[in-house]
C-alpha cells in the first residue's frame, strides 16, 4: 500500500481540477474516503486469510470490479451527493480504481488483482518509484515509516500540488485577460 495519507491526495486533485461546480464537496469527500477503502481488506491478515488469497491483501478490493460496484452503489445516492448518476459513477470510480493504481506503482507487497474475477494474476506497473509503506501503525511510525512519507510525498505530493498550480494559475490568467 501506500500510506492511507496519500492515497486521498488523487481524487482530492482531481476534484479541485474539475472544480466544486460539477464535483460537490460530499462528493470529493466521498471519493477520498473511497481511495482508502480497498485497503480495509488488512483485516484479511488477522482472519489467517493469506495475502497471495483472492481474498487476501491487494485482492478482490483492488480489482476494477470492485471500484465499478462501489461507484454503482454511490450512484444511487447523487442527489444526496448534489451531483448527476453519470458524474458521482465517473468520480467515485476513478476514486477507488486509482488505489490499486498506486499501489502498483509501489516497491514490494505482491501485486494487485486488477481483473479480479476473471483473473487472479497479480499486477505490477513497469515504473515502481513509491515506496511500498509498512502495514500497521506501530511499523508506520519508525523511521522506515518517515522514509516511505518523504517518498510519498515527491512522488505523489508535490506532483499533483504541480499539476494544481500550473493549472489553476492558467485558468486564472487566461479568465482575467479575458475580462480585461
Ligand atoms: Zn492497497
């Protein structure tokens, strides 16, 4: 996994990106907490289940099924979410679907079962560069856990506060010659 600190940074960008016009704020809150959610499967370890298990850590919860399923679910509730059935679908997809895309980009673990239940196989992306954080609190809170931040933080942090920031400030200047 990468830690659950990061995994919301992506559909918080993303949702800042597209704006609070067509992503509503239950939505965007919606979608972080969905960003974690896949990694609820850790209470695999405590029932005995082993990771390499369907059932087991980077699993069924990782695949794409499971994203589609919880954004069809989401969907709906839009009115709730004061969004559209399409767009809370979209985002809350993209949300639980961009865990196991992150966890594929990191160093260790086994890989994630993207196709879960067609297929079982485990995935990796060509580039690992995150790196893979500890399971647990305890083991999250040492040094190694500090160095996993620092990674985090380069590599899935500062990126995205780029991609925000170039972004945005095209949009403000492009809007303000606009006016002028
Ligand atoms: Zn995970």
């Amino acid at each position: 996994m990468a830690t659950i600190l990061t995994h919301p940074v992506i559909p918080l960008t993303c949702g800042m990106l597209l704006g609070s016009r067509r992503i509503s704020l239950p939505l965007l809150v919606l979608g972080m907490c969905c960003a974690i959610l896949p990694d609820m499967d850790v209470i695999a370890f405590k029932l005995g289940i082993a990771y390499e298990s369907a059932f087991g850590h980077r699993g069924f919860s990782h695949s794409l099924l499971f994203a589609a399923t919880i954004a069809t679910v989401a969907s709906f509730f839009h009115t709730a979410l004061r969004s559209t059935h399409m767009m809370t679908w979209l985002f809350v997809a993209f949300a639980t679907a961009s865990h196991g895309i992150l966890d594929a980009l990191t160093t260790g673990g086994l890989g994630v079962e993207f196709f879960w239940p067609m297929s079982e196989q485990r995935f990796f992306f060509p580039w690992q560069f995150i790196q893979v954080s500890p399971i647990g609190v305890n083991r999250f809170l040492t040094e190694r856990g500090w160095q996993v931040m620092r990674s985090e933080l380069l590599t899935v942090w500062l990126p995205c506060a780029l991609l925000l920031l170039t972004v945005k400030s095209f949009t403000y200047f492009s809007s303000s010659r606009k006016s002028s």
